[in-house]
C-alpha cells in the first residue's frame, strides 16, 4: 500500500545562470500599443471637447441634452438598434446551421461557403442598393398581385424589413469568420456523435450542445454585425429610410455640436452592448474554468492523501 500512495512534486526555483542577462522590456511594443491608443482616443477626445466647449459659456453639455431630448435622435436610435437586433438574429439563423451542417456533412463545400461568404467585401454597397432599389421599383408593375403586399411591408418606414435582408448580406462576413474560428476550436463531430448516442435529437443537439460551445463566436459576430448596422449610412440614404446614422448627417447640416455629441452617444452606446455581451459570453465560461481548476484541486488532494 506504500507503494501505491502518490507523493506531491514540489516545483523548485530555477536559478538563472550568472551569464545570462535579465530580459530586456519590450520597448518596440509599448511603442507601437502607444502609438495606436494615440490614434484611436486623439480623435474622440477632439470629438468630445467640441461637443462640450462653447466658447462663451466656457465647459457645458447643452448639445448632450438638447440631443437626449430631440424626439427624432431617439426614434432614429431605436429604429437602428431594432434593424440591428433583425440583423443579428436573422444572420445567425442562416449561418449557424449552415456552418454546423458544411463541417460535419459537407467539408468539400467550405470555399464554397467561404468564398460566396466574402463577396460582401469586394461588393460596394453603392451597388448592392442600386441593386435592391431595381427591385423595389417592380412595386408598380406588381399592385394587381399577391406581391404587391409584400413590397408594401419591405419598405414600411416603421420597420423597413428590406434594410435587414441587405445588412443581413453585409454581415456575412462578420459572421462566417467568428463562426468559423468558433468550429475550428471545438471537436464538432465528438460533441455532436455523444449527443446523438445519448437520445437527444438534432434540433436539441445544435440548441444544447453546439450553441453553448459555439458562445464565444456567436457573441464575436453579433457585436461586429450589430456595429456594422448602427454605423451604416449608404444603404439607407439611398432607400429613403433615417436611422440612427443618416439622422446624424441630417443634423449635421445645421448642428455639427449636435451631430458630433449623437456621434459620442452612439459610441458610447457600442461599446456598451460591447461589454454587456462579452459579459455574457463570457460568464458561463470563467465558470466553468473556476468549476474546473476546482475539481483537479480535490482530486489532486485526494491523491496526495
């Protein structure tokens, strides 16, 4: 039996050898980290202070409040956060069973799938809305059929359902490289045979077993969707719509301190949904690590006795 108890390995200090140097800092890369925060946040901050310096009234945030209290930046607002929120879902509805299906089933049409994925980013969108505008001018050829109705709930003011089928196109490639990252790093077909085995069926399977492994991904692609959507301003301008962005265009015309303090608002808002979704994604995966590392400490311990 003394034979068979484990004894605990003890991790001893390494000396380092007398002729070998300390590690240098890494100069070269505080460098460059400097030299990107200066190029990201000396843009916002010219934003910010213009937003807030009047020159008679000195510091003031006038241009905040007379913003929170326009009722057209709050309808604009919510009428992109909506598309964006259509989007998200309508996207991850197509691509995720997709993908699921292409890496289990039909690996051969991957570049097919990545490359019809991809065509959004070599596509201008000035081109793609001459495209759909082309289309909806059919509206008048078709007000004596069944379609006529159809067009009519496309382009509702309310709720232009014609702008989330384009973003939806345009956020292909958001989605597939998220995606695809997600299944490269899980054994897909393990997880997916030992749910099978188990009795659960394929819609149980993609919703309780792929999803939650595929969280990370998921998350990734609906932020970089649901930026593209609240950033957007081509597509709709052209189609006749006012979200978020072309309101803040519109304003800018005649108020550039408000246009600019939407700006600051609707980053602020971005990088909101930003955090709030990464917590999310996140939450159950610390837990799960904190569930692990606590279950090697007791089983170690229970070796060691």
């Amino acid at each position: 039996m003394a034979g068979m108890t484990a004894t605990p390995r003890t991790r001893t200090a390494t000396p380092r050898p007398p002729g070998r140097p300390l590690r240098s800092r890494p100069y070269g890369s505080v460098l460059v980290l400097l030299l990107a925060a200066l190029y990201f946040l000396v843009p916002v901050a010219a934003s910010l202070w213009f937003t807030v310096d009047d020159p008679g009234k000195g510091l003031t945030f006038g241009a905040y409040a007379k913003g929170l209290r326009d009722g057209g930046m709050a309808t604009s607002l919510g009428l992109s956060v909506r598309l964006g929120l259509a989007t998200v879902a309508l996207g991850l509805l197509l691509m995720v069973p997709t993908m699921v299906v292409v890496t289990l089933r039909l690996p051969k049409l991957r570049r097919v799938v990545e490359v019809l994925c991809m065509v959004p980013l070599i596509m201008p969108p000035i081109a793609l809305v001459a495209g759909v505008s082309t289309v909806l001018s059919w509206e008048d050829d078709l007000r004596t059929t069944p379609l006529w109705g159809t067009f009519q709930a496309l382009h509702d003011k309310n709720f232009p359902l014609v702008l989330v089928l384009v973003y939806t196109v345009m956020s292909l490639p958001f989605l597939y490289r998220s995606l695809d990252g997600g299944l490269r790093a899980v054994d897909l077909k393990t997880l997916v045979e030992a749910s099978r085995s188990l009795g659960a069926s394929r819609p149980g399977t993609l919703c309780r077993v792929v999803v939650p492994n595929l969280r990370p991904a998921i998350v990734s692609g609906a932020v970089l969707s649901l930026a593209m959507v609240l950033g957007e301003f081509t597509v709709a301008n052209v189609l006749g719509f006012e979200p978020f962005s072309v309101w803040m265009v519109h304003v800018g015309e005649y108020e550039a301190q408000l246009s600019v303090a939407a700006a600051m608002l609707s980053l602020l808002i971005t990088w909101g949904l930003l955090l709030l979704l990464t917590n999310l994604a996140g939450g159950r995966n610390r837990k799960r690590n904190r569930d692990r590392d606590r279950n090697r400490t007791g089983n170690r311990r229970r070796t060691t006795v």
